[in-house]
C-alpha cells in the first residue's frame, strides 16, 4: 500500500501507522473471528461451513450494523500477516468449503500480502464478503486473488446511504465496483455437490420502510450488469441494534409483507442464480460471537 491510505472511496490519504481514517483501523491487521461459519448463503456454507475470518473496522459504519461491536467499537486482536496467512491453512484443513474474508477492504493490501504466501496452497476458493462501497484500484489490485466477490448492494438513493452510512454516493460507487467484480470472476460456477466455486454474488439486506428503495437498487443495477453474469441474494435477517432506535422508521423488524415485494419484483429481472432468507433468521442468534484469540 502507498504510505498514506487511499485504499476505498472515502480517500482519507492518511497515514494508518500515526492517525485513523474513517474505518478507525489502524495499519496492522486487527480481526474478531475466525471460524466455520453455517449461516451463509447455502452454496456458500454447505458442508462443514464458510471459513470466515472477521476483520474488526468497516469502511461504512452503518447505523443499523449487527456486527456493531466489531465495526464500530473495534473489538478485535491486531496480528500479523504471516498469522493471518496461517489462519487461512487452518480453516483449510477444519474443512472449510472457503476463505471468507468478512468485510476485508480496509486490509485489502495486507490480505494480498497473505494470500502471496498460501493462495497456492489452497485448494478451496476465497471469498470476498464487502459493503459494496469499494474502489476500482483496490479491486484491480485484487485480480486473480479472489475467487468469489460477496458485495452488499445496500441502498440506491443518497439521501438514504448518506442517512444511514455516511455516504451520498454509495450506489453509484457500488454499482461500478459490482461490474468489476462480475467482469473479474465471470458468471457464477455452482458445482454438482451445490458450492459456489466462482462468482460474484450480490446481497442485499431489506431494511424496514425502505422496500422502495430496494426494488430501485435492483432495478437500476440491472442498467449496468447484466443478470446472468451474477447471482442475487435478498436477505431479511435485520433486526434493529446500535444506533437504530435513533432512526423511528428502521426500529422494527422487516415485515414478510415489504420482503417479499422487494422478492417478487427481482424474481422479474432474469437473474439465473438467486436466494432467498428464512425469515427466522432474523435474531441475534445468528450473530457470532467475536471471541478470536492468537494460537487458539
Ligand atoms: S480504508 Fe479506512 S483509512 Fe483507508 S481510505 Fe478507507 S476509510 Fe479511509
């Protein structure tokens, strides 16, 4: 990485190692997790599950984050690249069906440091699970690194994504990174034994009130990529945490109601691959617990 960071769109051109940018990380690898991890999306968690490696900071700080304590307040251990490297081959002979890195794109330039030492010695696809907000550079650096692309598709209007994750031009960021990654990994490979092997999937979580808003990032997206070059995946897992209470309209669950006009309207779109949340999924149980200790 230059010196001074300019990894993602926020271009804080700061130097990590002496100040903090946005993502409040600093420049040595912090995470929170790493794990097998079953509630991914099923190709992306069939078997013995995703291993995840969750990094703590985000470059989007949404108000409404179920992994808050993590993104916002840091929870985490700093380590080292070559242990991060390691981590990788651990999770590999755990029997996870990948490396999934859970938002990864302030360390993008350290996790292709990582991945220089051991991407020859796995044998399982990585995954790169981002907020969709990313730069095209940082991207492009990441060619030929990952396997599968994981992006969220959070809002289309500015007033929206400036709302709630602090930035006005998160759909057009998003959109131009989501034809990037589709353009990177191709369409997307599912194999016989039902596990995504390459690809580009976009998820996209229904936040209460905000149907409307969902069904035009859908169809907005599909004026930049096509929908066979990738899968979709619309989630109904929120539930109101952090700073929502701050926010009337988002301090509910989604309703089956708003979830499934924002489905039937995607179903029309063409889209080969597609998923769909069990809406019991909507609980804190399904957020992991952040418990990562070095050499455990
Ligand atoms: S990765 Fe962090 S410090 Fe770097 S530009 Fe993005 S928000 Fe700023």
């Amino acid at each position: 990485m230059a010196k001074n960071c300019n990894l993602c769109p926020r271009q804080c051109n700061i130097d990590r190692t002496k100040s903090l940018g946005y993502c409040q990380s600093p420049d040595t690898v912090r995470i929170a997790r790493v794990g097998l991890h079953e509630w991914e999306e099923p190709c992306i968690s069939y078997g013995k599950g995703s291993g995840t490696i969750f990094f703590s900071g985000c470059n989007l700080r949404c108000v409404y984050c179920q992994n808050n304590e993590i993104s916002s307040y840091l929870h985490g251990t700093e380590i080292s690249v070559y242990t991060l490297a390691d981590e990788m081959l651990k999770l590999q002979d755990m029997g996870a069906v990948n490396i999934n890195f859970v938002t990864p794109t302030h360390y993008a330039d350290k996790i292709i440091l990582a991945l220089d030492r051991v991407k020859h010695k796995l044998q399982i696809p990585t995954v790169y699970n981002c907020g969709g907000y990313e730069n095209i550079e940082t991207l492009k650096a990441l060619d030929g690194y990952v396997d599968i692309y994981l992006p969220d598709l959070k809002y289309y209007s500015p007033k929206i994504s400036k709302k709630y994750s602090g930035c006005g031009d998160y759909f057009d960021v998003a959109v131009k990174a989501i034809a990037e990654m589709a353009r990177q990994t191709g369409k997307p490979t599912i194999d016989d034994d039902g596990h995504m092997k390459s690809g580009t999937m976009v998820r996209h979580l229904v936040l209460p009130s905000m149907y409307k808003d969902s069904i035009e990032a859908f169809d907005n997206l599909v004026k930049t990529v096509k929908p066979q070059e990738i899968a979709v995946s619309i989630m109904c897992q929120y539930f109101p945490t952090h700073l929502s209470k701050n926010y009337p309209e988002i301090n509910r669950k989604t309703t089956t109601l708003e979830y499934m006009k924002v489905v039937n309207f995607v179903r029309t779109l063409g889209f080969e691959y597609g998923f769909m949340q069990d809406k019991s999924s909507a609980k804190k149980d399904y957020v992991p617990v952040f418990d990562y200790k070095q050499g455990e």
